[in-house]
C-alpha cells in the first residue's frame, strides 16, 4: 500500500488509500454519488455561465445545468437536464432525459439530487 502524502499546505489533508483487500463488499454504500462543475463563458457557446449540478447512481448519470451568477455565487434558473441510462449506453452518447419512457426516471432523479448526498448514505 503506498504511503500517505503530506503536505506543507495547511488546508491540504494527506490521501486516504483503500485496497480491495480493505473493501467488504457486503457494507451498504451510498445511493448515488454527488458533483457539481462550473462553466464559464470562454467554453460555452453562448458565452454565459452555467452550473451543473451531477448525481450518478449504479446504473443512470443525471445532471441538471443552472444559470450561473459568479458575483453572486449563486444558482439560477434550471435551463437543461441531462440523464444517461448506463445499462444501455455507458459511454453517455444518448442523452435520455427528453424522453417519454424515461419521465418517471427523471422526476426520481430531480428529487434524489434535491434530497442531497446525506439521504443518499447508508442506513446501517
């Protein structure tokens, strides 16, 4: 196992390795996993910005993008959404969300992203 990394920066924490070894595979983990990035105008067609805000389950990737105030530090309006059903496309090539057969798979998914990571977390 590799040693942890210090640092002499005082917000930095040294990394945490898990092996496989260190892994039980029976331990209930987390629902979904959590992310949000930010795009600014140099990279965005219309020369605005944008949060996304990113949730991805064992088998679907789901990302609402916002309106983006930097001065502010806040998010607007939800102007796109984008799910992707893993199972059927892992490469994220189809975005599904517009989707009839997949409405119901969305407003799941609005509602898990809105409940937060913490509902996402085991129960044990």
């Amino acid at each position: 196992m590799p040693d942890p990394v210090s640092f002499d920066e005082p917000d930095l924490k040294p990394v945490a390795y898990m092996t496989p070894e260190m892994v039980d595979r029976d331990q209930p983990w987390k629902k979904a996993a959590f992310c949000h990035c930010v795009q600014r105008p140099k990279v965005t067609l219309d020369n605005r910005c944008y949060i996304g805000f990113s949730m991805t389950t064992e088998q679907y990737h789901y990302v609402q993008w916002h309106d983006w105030d930097p001065a502010k530090d806040l998010a607007g309006t939800q102007v796109a959404v984008e799910l992707y059903d893993h199972r059927v496309d892992p490469d994220e090539n189809q975005n599904v969300a517009g989707r009839s057969e997949y409405a119901d798979r969305v407003t799941q998914m609005a509602r898990q992203l809105k409940a937060g990571w913490e509902a996402a977390k085991p129960s044990f």
